[in-house]
C-alpha cells in the first residue's frame, strides 16, 4: 500500500470520527433536561421554568420561549435557559422554545405541556363524593330508626289495649258477679229507696 492511500485513509478515517462524535458539527442544541418536565404534573406553582440543552445557546440569536403561545422573559447562561413563570392557576400548560446553537449555529425548537396541581383535584372530589354518601346513608339509618321506633311504640300500645280488652272481657261476669253482692244493682235496675223507719 502506497504512502499516498495510507494517508488519505487516514484523513477519511478522521474525518468519519470528527462527523459522528458527540458535539460534532452536525449536531445542534437540542433539549436535554426540564422543570417542570414533559408530561409533569407539580403540586405547586413553579417560580421558573428551566430548559437545559446539548449544546452552548447563542444569546444573540433570537432564542424564544412562550407559555401558551405568550413570550416569557428569560436568561441565558451556557446551555441553560431559565425563563420566570408568571403566576399559574390550575391547569395544563404549553411551552415552546426556539434556540440557537452556540457551537454550530443551528436552529432548534420544540415543545412540551405540563400541569399544575391537577393531581389533587381528583382525590378532593373523590373525598366529598365520599364524604356526601356517608351523609346520606348516615340520614338514611336516622329516618329508618325513627320508623322502626315509631312502629315498635303503635305496636306496643296495640299489645296493651288487646291485653286490656281480653282481660275485661274474660272477667267481666266475675266483676259483675262482685259488684251485685257488694250492694250495686244488676244492670238495668235502679237501686232501692229507703224511706225513713217510725216507730
């Protein structure tokens, strides 16, 4: 093998490597980390928004973030970007970004949505609903005992009139019986009259 083909071997082996390597020209700054992340939902509102990226971004070159489709105000500090969230009710949220590269001078962008205490809205409803059955049922068995005490009172108090009743029919001869040796007329007749004796 020639000197010649040995060295352009070599120049083409260099070359591939330098083409393929991490942070190789080709590449560009694409987005790497993120707080809040992707998909994320946070119980509290975040102060900023973080974006971390593969590469170095040009300050200089028109970088942009948005939130729902509105510019924030952000710092640049290598491959960081931080941009100051604005105060957030709860909900879901977009953000876009469009970022230049430092090291090859490559426009990226992109976008995620996040959310923001949309976890505990659920558990909330979930504990009233939970909360308003056991109210219900607890009205629920108070009407049911106030019936079944209700019953229990007309049922007893019809238990003691039928005693009442049974008992006077089943001695009523025997009352009567009493009351005629006692002195009192029989029914239908009036007692006697007693005049004054002279003697």
């Amino acid at each position: 093998m020639s000197r010649r083909l040995v060295q352009v071997s070599l120049c083409a082996a260099l070359a591939a490597a330098f083409w393929f390597a991490p942070g190789a020209a080709s590449a560009a700054a694409e987005l790497t980390q993120a707080n809040p992340g992707p998909g994320s939902t946070v119980e509290d509102v975040p102060a900023e928004i973080v974006l971390v990226f593969t590469q170095d971004v040009d300050p200089e070159a028109g970088a942009e973030v948005t939130l729902d489709g509105q510019p924030l105000a952000f710092e640049i500090d290598g491959e960081r970007l931080v941009a100051r969230a604005p105060d957030l009710a709860d909900g879901s949220y977009a953000i876009s970004w469009t970022v230049t590269s430092e090291v090859d001078g490559k426009e990226t962008n992109g976008g995620y949505t996040f959310a923001v205490n949309l976890a505990q809205e659920e558990p909330r409803a979930a504990v009233d609903q939970a909360q308003q059955t056991a109210r219900a049922q607890e009205v629920g068995d108070e009407s049911r005992a106030e019936v079944m005490l209700w019953a229990a009172v007309v049922m007893a108090g019809s238990a003691v009139l039928v005693l009442i009743f049974y008992f006077f029919r089943a001695n009523l001869p025997t009352l009567l019986t009493s009351g005629i040796e006692g002195g009192l007329p029989p029914p239908g007749q009036s007692p006697p009259e007693h005049g004054d004796d002279h003697h």
